[in-house]
C-alpha cells in the first residue's frame, strides 16, 4: 500500500480520536443535569398538551412548576389529584384546585333563533366555514352557529350538540381546557370556575329592536339586572357583564328578565343559596 495513503488513514484516524475526546470532555464538563423531580412530575401529568395551564405543553410546565416558575395547580385537566401528587413531589403543602368548566353562552338554538328568508346554508357543518359563508343562516351576527367546531375541538368528548342544536357541556367531563373556546369564532363559549351560577346567556350588542328580531331569548337590553344589582352589572352596548368579585345574587332581579338571558346554570342550586332570602327560583 502507497506510503501516502498509509499516512493520511493515520492522519485522519488521529484527528477523530482527538476530537472524540474533546468532545467527551466538553460533554462531561459542559452537561447540564436535569432536575430527576422534573421527570417524576411530566410522569403524573395528563399528557393532554392541551396548553390549558398556559404553556407549550405537559412537559413545559413540569419543567416551570419544578422550578417555581409556575403554581402547583395551574393544571386545570389533572385536577387536585395531580396538586396532591405535584405537593408531593416537590416536598410543598398542597393548595385548592378550582374545577374550572365551559359555559355556553348563548340561549338561541333551532327554536328560538330567527333565520334569514330565502337562505339555507348547504355546506360543511363548521363554524368556521359558516362565518366566512355570509354568517350562516342564522339572522343574530353574535350567538351560536350550531356547526359543532367546539365538539370537535374537545379531546374529552365534553360537548355533545342537542336536538335544539347547541352545544351541551357534560361538567364531569369537562377539564377547563378551553381549547373549545378556541374553536368557537362567535365566542359564545367562556371558561369559569363550576361554583360561578349566574350568567347573561347572550352575547347581542344589538339594539332592543333588532334583539327581538333576530332572537326569541336574546337579551333586549332593558337594564333591569343593572339597575337593581348594587354596582356589580353594568350595561355595556345593551348587554349586561357581570362583576362577579361584587355579585350578590340575592340582588339580581333576575325573575323580571322577560327573556330569561340571565337566569342560573343550575336554577336548584341556586333555589338552596337564596332559601334564607326567601326569593323565589324557577327551576326549568
């Protein structure tokens, strides 16, 4: 074999054994070890990489929950089981987890929305696709399209459309993703905590005229909730929001609303809370 080729297999074999070496030694001395309670946290987590916590991912928060970058219950889909285990891990006293559920807002299916004369949506059944497709069919430009986006977004299976053709929350399912949320272009869909009873199920900023034209149960934008609620209901664009930090709901008038856009998730609950203060509770 020619002297020159013997030299350069030495010469490169040389050169990859210096450098193997270099970089073993750069391995050993620049390595970062990781946090072993970082694995131990991603392992009881749900995996759902939902982004409900408000990070990339399971793994991101493991990662910021380990580090103190994030509170130990900031995983809305794993519930106080995976606080008590996160508590557990980090050697912390465990905290309260809030059950955050979805809340349809919007009261106005098949038989009580008003629909345009002489237009049939024929179509993919999306919501998405049905706002850029002349609004859908539906005359109200703010309440729930009916095309099932959020029951598709919902990796729980949390969301079910009824025969009314709204979406319907299974609360035992529901995780507080909002991934739903996400999905729902009208945004008619909020997250709030499962004890929150009372909302305005409405999102029209129409005047009381047009309210009525478009909507059987829309809210007409009357005041009445405001105007007795004591600071805590304020219109806004003929429809009332809720400051909930001020809600007494012994207060709210919400019998005198003729549509029933304010009314209580679950009106038997509510009848327990206000039997002290002897008020009445429809329960339908």
């Amino acid at each position: 074999m020619d002297i020159t080729i013997l030299i350069a297999i030495a010469t490169m074999g040389g050169l990859g054994f210096i450098f193997a070496g270099a970089l073993a030694f750069a391995d050993k001395k620049l390595r970062v070890e990781e946090n072993p309670k970082i694995a131990e946290v991603n392992e009881i987590l749900p995996n759902a990489n939902c982004g409900a916590c408000g990070n990339a991912g399971c793994y991101d928060f493991a990662v910021k929950v380990v580090n103190g970058e994030a509170k130990i219950n900031g995983c809305p889909v794993g519930g106080q089981e995976v606080v008590d285990e996160i508590a557990r891990i980090l050697g912390m006293e465990s905290s309260q987890s809030v059950k955050l559920v979805a809340r349809i807002l919007c009261n106005g299916g098949l038989a009580e929305a008003k629909f345009k004369d002489g237009v049939k949506y024929i179509g993919p059944e999306s919501c998405a696709v049905k706002t850029v497709v002349a609004g859908g069919d539906k005359l109200c430009l703010y309440g729930c399209l009916g095309g099932g986006d959020c029951v598709d977004a919902c990796q729980f299976g949390a969301i079910f459309m009824n025969e009314n053709g709204l979406p319907t929350v299974v609360e035992e399912l529901c995780t507080g993703c909002g991934q739903c949320v996400e999905a729902c272009p009208r945004g008619v869909i909020e997250i709030h905590p499962e004890d929150r009873e009372l909302f305005v199920f409405c999102k029209n900023h129409d005047d009381p005229k047009r309210s009525k034209e478009v909507c059987k149960v829309a809210c007409i934008g009357c005041g009445i909730c405001a105007r007795k609620s004591d600071g805590s209901i304020v219109m806004k664009e003929f429809l009332p929001e809720i400051d909930y930090s001020k809600l007494d709901i012994s207060k709210i008038p919400f019998d005198k609303c003729s549509t029933r856009a304010i009314r209580f998730v679950h009106p038997e609950k509510a009848a327990e809370l206000l039997k002290e203060e002897k008020i009445e509770v429809k329960v339908s």
